[in-house]
C-alpha cells in the first residue's frame, strides 16, 4: 500500500458510462421492452440469463419456502437490522404544513408520497438483502402504497431466486416481486408490460447495463442515482489501533477492484504499522485477489503535517464512508463539511453502518457527497406549493406584481391581476 503526501496526491476514477456497444445494446433492449412488453422481457431473461421464464410475478409460494432455506441467525439479524433502520427513518418524516398570513392569504406545503415505486436487487455474487431493507424501509416510512420489486432469475442450473433475497423482501413488506433483472427490469418498471405495471421511481444497484438504463429512462421517472465504486476514507492519529485501521480499509477493498481505501494521518509511525497489517490481513482474505487490485491501484496512505490538513484532504475527496479515528472525534466533526456517512470512534466500523445501526448505507460515491446526501424518507416524497391568496393580499400586492410581469415583457401575467384590480375599482 502506497505512502504518499498529502499535497501530492489526486484520486481519479473517471465515472464509468459504458461502451459505446453497451450502450447501444440498452437502447435496443429498452426500445423492445417499451413496444413488445412481456415478449421481449422472456426474450432477454432467456439470452442473458438463461432461463425460460413462464410466470414472471414471484408467487407466495416460493416466498413461503424460501423461509425454510435460510438459517434461524439470519432471520433474527435481519428483522433487528429492518427494525434498526425503521426507527431511523421514522425520524426523516415530514409533514405537510400552511402559514396563515396577516392579510388572509395561506402559504404552505402539500407533501405526499410516490404512488408507486420499483426496487431493483441484483442477484449472483452481488446479491445483497442488506441493500433490500435499505431501499424498501425508507419508501415505506414515506408512505409508498405501492412498491415493487425486480430481480434476477436463477441462472441455469440454480434453485430459484436468492432465498435470503426474498426472505429480506418479505420482512420489508415487499408483496409484489417480479423474477427480471438486468436493463429489461428498468425498462420494464420504467413503461410497464403486461404484467408489470409502470412505477414512478427506480431504485436499487446494478451492474453497468443496470445503470445504463437508469440513465435513459430518468426522465421518463425518477432514478436514485448512478453509484460508483466504494470508498473509505480513515482520519487517524497516533492514538489509533492499526489493527482496527487495516481491517476497516480492507471490508471496502473487497468490494470489487475498483473500490477506494484511504487512511490519512499525520503519524509516520501509523503509516507504516497499517501498510504492514494490510499486507497480513490481506493473505487470508476470501477475496484476496478483488481486495488486492484495489489496494494496489485505488489504495493509498496518505501523509499530512497536522490533523487540519487531514482535514481538509477529507473535505477535499469527500468520500462516501469516512472514519475518525482519532482521540476526541466529535470535537473535528463539526469542520467535516463533506461525508455521505461519518463512524465517529474505534468501535464504529463502517460495517456497522452497512448493515445493522440504521442510517441507510446508500450514499454518495466519486466525490458527490460535496452536494448529495443517503437515500432517505425525501427521496420519496414529492411537495407541492399551497397558495391562497384572499382579496385582500391581492389588492395590496397587485401592483407590484403587475410591475415584475410587465418588466419580462409578460402583459398577459399582467392583465390577469389586472383585471381582478379593476373588478375591485382599483
């Protein structure tokens, strides 16, 4: 793991849109998908996965025994974990709220939610439950009546869908499942077929052809966002344990090769302690290889003169997980300006974060926490302005809004007050 200074170094990840025959190859599906429906949905889960869907809607059944292939440890991690992450969002809620005015006039905010909302869950090797409960929780606390899941089928030769997916699901309140993944999945909640109705909002990870899609339906509806590669950032001093330091970097690294692991501290003695204790660790890792190649190519340490220019590298990267490790953490916590989720302490592990504590681990990646923030209950809502405005505002206010119309050039905006004024002998 590299040693570099601080002032030298710059992370750069160019964010990752796809070849140009990807993304030709997801405007063709999506086009299908739009004019052939049910068809072209069969007809791509069989290319890609392998499969020869009949039903696409996952019945009760199936949902039923997949309670009986998951262990007893399981079901009690992921009900306290739902039920941690439900108290936390219960506190994001917003209400709807109208100002009278002393002139008569209301002014307020109407805040409903989505009506209906589809989750995407990748399946194989990236198939996490955690990432069920994160997205479906938050829609729920918001009050999405309708929300919808789409995953994979299992490749050939597999048994069903992901147990641990559908159990997850279930918990969450999930009632309605489709067995489709990949860009025929978005493409298919975006505009609807047969079986699966339109949804008004996308949400969930995926591979790039998963993320392609997103990006030509948004418009069509709502998208979370285009998420990137995971990234670390550990602030540590020298009260540090580089036991703890090593093992934090490398639960991000093993993500895939192109996630990011970066401590950044002013203590050379640390610096040195953790490079050797990421090299231990790394020997008896499952996924040594993925780890590996992203210590090696996105992994750094980086050397400041003082905690404040640790300080400002971490605002400057402004990283999707960051760590204080350091004596006193909430007396910086208040300079860190940008951070999708902050673990204050030694017993703080990001994995906390990942899945038990309850703030959602669906954050801002490559550098955009500078102006986004987790998913959350606002991601889920949409808000209208209330304007009632009584005889008397409009007589006091008429003439200055008038002036502001006529100033653009817009007589017609004009007109319409005055033609109330006028009726009122003003």
């Amino acid at each position: 793991m590299r040693i570099v200074k601080a002032s030298e170094f710059s992370l750069k990840r160019e964010v990752e849109y796809g070849s140009l025959e990807q993304n030709l190859a997801v405007k063709e599906i999506i086009e299908r998908v739009r004019l052939e429906g049910d068809l072209a949905v069969r007809h791509y889960t069989e290319k890609f996965d392998r499969v020869a869907v009949g039903e696409l809607r996952v019945e009760q059944e199936e949902i039923r025994a997949a309670y009986e292939k998951v262990e007893a440890d399981f079901l009690e991690a992921i009900r306290e974990a739902a039920a941690n992450i439900r108290a936390f969002h219960e506190k994001q809620k917003r209400h709807t709220w109208m100002d009278l005015q002393p002139d008569g006039a209301i002014l307020g905010q109407l805040i409903r939610p989505l009506r209906r909302v589809g989750v995407y869950v990748p399946g194989g090797k990236a198939a996490y439950p955690s990432s069920v409960l994160m997205n479906v929780i938050p829609a729920q606390v918001a009050g999405v009546p309708e929300i919808v899941m789409a995953t994979p089928p299992a490749t050939a030769g597999e048994d069903g869908i992901n147990p641990y997916i559908l159990v997850a699901a279930a918990e969450a309140g999930v009632r309605e499942i489709y067995r489709v993944g990949g860009a025929q999945a978005v493409a298919a909640l975006a505009y609807g077929t047969e079986s699966i109705a339109p949804v008004d909002k996308i949400v969930g990870p995926g591979n790039i052809y998963v993320a392609l899609a997103k990006r030509n339906v948004y418009g069509v509806v709502d998208i979370d966002s285009i998420a990137g590669p995971s990234e670390i950032v550990v602030l540590a001093d020298e009260t540090a344990d580089p036991l703890f330091v090593a093992a934090d970097l490398l639960s991000q690294a093993e993500h895939d090769e192109m996630a990011s692991a970066i401590l950044i501290t002013a203590s050379e003695r640390l610096a040195d302690q953790v490079r050797s204790e990421v090299e231990r660790q790394l020997e008896s890792l499952p996924r040594k290889p993925i780890a590996a190649r992203s210590i090696e190519d996105y992994g750094a340490i980086l050397l400041t003169d003082s905690l404040e220019e640790g300080i400002r590298a971490v605002n400057q990267l402004a990283p999707e997980h960051l760590e204080l490790m350091v004596g006193s953490p909430f007396e910086i916590l208040g300079k860190i300006e940008n951070a999708g989720a902050i673990f204050l302490g030694d017993y703080s592990s990001e994995p906390v974060g990942d899945y038990f504590a309850g703030p959602n681990h669906i954050l801002p990646t490559n550098g955009t926490a500078r102006f986004s923030s987790p998913l959350n209950v606002d991601d889920f809502l949409k808000k209208s302005s209330l304007i009632h405005y009584s005889r008397d505002a409009l007589l006091n206010n008429g003439g200055k809004i008038m002036t502001l119309a006529r100033h653009e050039g817009l007589e017609a905006h004009a007109r319409a007050i005055e033609v109330r004024l006028r009726k009122e002998g003003k």
